[in-house]
C-alpha cells in the first residue's frame, strides 16, 4: 500500500503527465479526519511520504492531509484515469454496481511526472 498519493504519482510517473488531486473531493471514511487529527496515523504513512514525497506538491495540504493521502489502507489501488468525455459513463457505471461513493478526485494534465494536491 502506497496510499492514494503514491498510486497516483505512480501513474504520472507512468505516463510523464502531472496528476492534480482536489483534496476536496477525495471521499474519506466518516471520522477519517477526526481520527487522524488524534494521532490515529499509520507507521507506513510516514514511510511512504519519505521514500516519493519529493515527487508531490501538497499545495495548501495540511499534516492530516498529508497522512490521509499516504495512508497504505486507502483505496488508491482503485485509482482509474479516463478521457473527460468517458467520466460521466465511468461513474454511472460505479455507481449501478454499488458504489455509491465514486468519485472524480482529479485530473490529468501535461507535465513532468508528479503529482499536484490542490
């Protein structure tokens, strides 16, 4: 588990684009912020951070943030790109096999291989 963060640059890295993340719209498990704001953060959070955390801008990201994004139990395996037309159908699609709490979190733009939190 590299946490959403690291999946996510892996595909930048991947494809030589810049993935932007809106912190925003990232679904979070209820009382995710809250339990991190206490301290409930795991080991690997931090270790993930240390081995790519050169690689993302968190922008005005708080520490919680940070932790939320590399956390290993977050479902950043999940992480798909489609073009902007397919989103709509992409969703719809999610959501008629359940999931409810699909979502768009970013997008994908020209740049060199990092990973953009905004």
């Amino acid at each position: 588990g590299f946490g959403l963060a690291g999946h996510a640059l892996e595909m930048a890295r991947g494809s030589g684009c810049t993935i932007r993340i809106e912190l925003a719209s990232v679904p979070l498990l209820p009382d995710a912020r809250r339990l991190v704001g206490e301290g409930h953060v795991t080991g690997a959070s931090a270790r993930n951070w240390a081995s790519y955390g050169d690689k993302v801008s968190l922008g005005p990201a708080r520490e919680d943030d940070q932790a939320l994004l590399t956390d290993p139990q977050t479902s950043g395996g999940l992480l798909i790109a489609c073009a902007p037309e397919a989103v709509g159908a992409v969703l719809d699609c999610f959501r008629r096999h359940g999931h409810a709490e699909a979502a768009m979190v970013g997008t994908v733009v020209e740049g060199p291989g990092i990973l953009d939190v905004l």
